[in-house]
C-alpha cells in the first residue's frame, strides 16, 4: 500500500509540472511582455532620479 500512495504521489507531481510548464507555454507571450513593461517602468524611473547622465559633466564642453 505504501508504494502505491508513493507512486500515486509521483504521478500526481508529475502531472502538475506537466500542467504548470503548459500553462507557461501557452501565455508565453503574456508573460514576456508584462516582464517587458515592468522592465521598462523600472528602467525609466531609475534613470531620472538614481543614476545621472555621464554626458552632464560635458555639458559646457560645446560652448
């Protein structure tokens, strides 16, 4: 009896993974454009108030 509950046990992992990797695939493209738009949010609101542009001590370089 213990075997069959540990071979119930791994059938059931396994078609769980099995579920949750299709679930992957299919909204595959979902997933990488709100990781995309997140990226994006995140990039743009570093850049203004986290790390200055090099270019601003060149600034009075052209004058």
């Amino acid at each position: 009896m213990k075997v069959a509950r540990f071979v119930l046990k791994i059938v059931g992992w396994s078609l769980a993974l099995a579920a949750a990797i299709c679930c992957v695939v299919a909204y595959w493209d979902k997933i990488t454009s709100a990781v995309c738009g997140l990226k994006d949010k995140v990039a743009d609101k570093g850049a203004c108030c986290c790390h200055p542009s090099e270019f601003d001590d060149y600034a009075d370089w052209d004058e």
